[in-house]
C-alpha cells in the first residue's frame, strides 16, 4: 500500500518478531541502541490513548531492510467531522539509516488520501538514553496532533471555501511543478486531468479543497509523496487560501466572555452564545 513506502505489509503480531539486530553489514558504535518497532509502536498507542481517542485503523510494513514504516489512524466521536481523521506516521530503522521520527498527518476519508501537513514532526537517534527521552517526545508530538484537530478542521474548511478560477490553478500548479516542490513536471498533466475529470465526485472542480485532492490522488499512484512535498503541498494551498483559513480561525473565537455579569440573568449562556456566533458560520462551497 502506497502510505508504507513500498514495504510489505505485516501485522502487529509478526511485527513484534522482528529482531532488534541489522540485516546488513555496519559496526555499530557503543552508543548505538536500537529499539524494537512494536516498542515504538506500544508507546504511541498508549499516548494516543491517554488522550481519549481510539486507533481506527493500523498498517504496518517492513521493507527489505527489516525497517519498519507505519500509520496509525486516530478516531473519537467528538471530533468526527467526516472529513478526515487525524493520523500518525511512524517509522524505524535497525540499520542507522535513519533515526526513530514520528509524524503528524491528516486522511481524507472519502478516498484515503494521506497528507502530512508537518507542523508536527519529531525524531530521535538510537543512542544512549533513547528509551529515557522516547516518552516524552511520543507524548509530545501525540498531543500536539490532537490539539490541532480545530486548526486542520478550520484548514481544510478553508480551501472549500476558496473558489478557484482558470489563473488561480495554473498559479498553483506552477508553483507545485517548480523545482519538483510538491509534484514533479511528468505528473503535472495527471494531476490537472485528476481535478478537471475527479474520480469522486464530491471534489467536482471549481475550489482548493477539489484541487488539493487532486494532488493526493495522484500521490497515491506514485506509493505517496515523501513528507517534504506533503509538506511543501500544504504551504501553497495554505497562502493561496490564506483569507479563508484565518477567517475561519477568527470566526469561533469572538472573544466574549460568557461567564458572569456580561451575561443577561433572564438568558441562558448557551442561547446567547449561539445567538453571537450564527452569523459567523461559514457556507461551504
């Protein structure tokens, strides 16, 4: 699958039979200390968990290496917008070819597209006290996830209400080509094609949120983008949007407050406060 860059899929139980030992020839130093995937993996859950959200899903793969590379999809009622979940990226090497990283990203549940939007990315070296540090950074990076639902809700709102016209996508398919930043050139064609004929048609074209989506389907038939161009992906359509979004982040926080005298004692606080937001609520295109 597209989202464990080109590994072979495993489940947890046969991830936990991979030996914390290399697979190919390196003299690791005595600061070098590998930690089993499922350990990593373990402490994730029982992060995510602490924050009172459940694993929707998980996938798992080991490449040819024995590193692993996987996603943890995270679900709670109260933050079930039908849009997208909230989703984790983990991946670990027994080889030093790279350190133990954890990353935040989002997936569009209507056609499992993977996005990082890279606001929230860690990592740490195997050496010495790996296991003491590992913890904090699980905890750290897993909370800053789900703090950030509002704010990837708020984004994502922002690119359907930002209508596009024939200039607006060539700016932005421009900018995505050049220097390979998010797409390279070969896959400028397959994306504009991906947004003018969708494939699902609640991302009809005609704003950001159908155009973005057209990138994230085309990444997944090139096994999914690297973060970086995720990444990068997220920054054009996050300034072309940009009006959007901060409307959106203004809009629910009209600063009153709702407790003691500025509340009229013959109304009830949740009627005032319904009352003062109504005509903030954006319509969605």
């Amino acid at each position: 699958m597209y989202y464990i860059n080109q590994s072979q899929e495993v489940s947890y139980d046969q991830l936990k039979q991979v030996p914390a030992a290399p697979t190919c020839d390196i003299n690791p130093s005595k600061r070098w200390k590998p930690v089993h995937h499922h350990t990593l993996v373990d402490l994730v859950k029982d992060s995510v968990r602490s924050c009172g959200f459940n694993i929707h899903s998980e996938k798992y793969g080991i490449d040819k290496h024995r590193d692993m590379f996987a996603m943890l999809k995270l679900e709670r009622e109260d933050y079930d917008n039908g849009t997208f979940r909230n989703v984790i990226g983990i991946r670990n090497s027994h080889n030093q070819r790279f350190s133990a990283q954890l990353v935040g990203g989002s997936n569009v549940m209507v056609c499992d597209n993977l996005a990082f939007s890279g606001e929230f990315n860690c990592r740490r070296q195997h050496t010495t006290h790996i296991m003491r540090d590992l913890p904090r950074i699980v905890y750290q990076l897993t909370n800053d996830v789900v703090s950030s639902y509002n704010v990837q809700s708020n984004r994502y709102d922002g690119y359907k209400m930002t209508e596009l016209d024939n200039s607006d996508v060539a700016n932005i398919m421009n900018k995505a080509t050049r220097n390979n930043f998010a797409i390279s050139g070969g896959q400028y064609n397959k994306v504009l094609d991906e947004y003018e004929n969708p494939q699902h048609d609640v991302f009809e074209p005609g704003n950001a949120w159908s155009l973005f989506n057209a990138f994230t389907e085309i990444y997944k038939n090139y096994n999914g983008a690297d973060v970086r161009k995720s990444i990068n992906l997220h920054n054009i359509f996050d300034n072309h949007c940009a009006d959007a979004i901060e409307h959106l982040n203004t809009s629910y926080n009209p600063g009153y407050n709702y407790d003691g005298d500025l509340l009229d004692d013959d109304l009830d606080p949740q009627d005032v406060h319904a009352a003062q937001t109504q005509n903030a609520q954006p319509a969605l295109i």
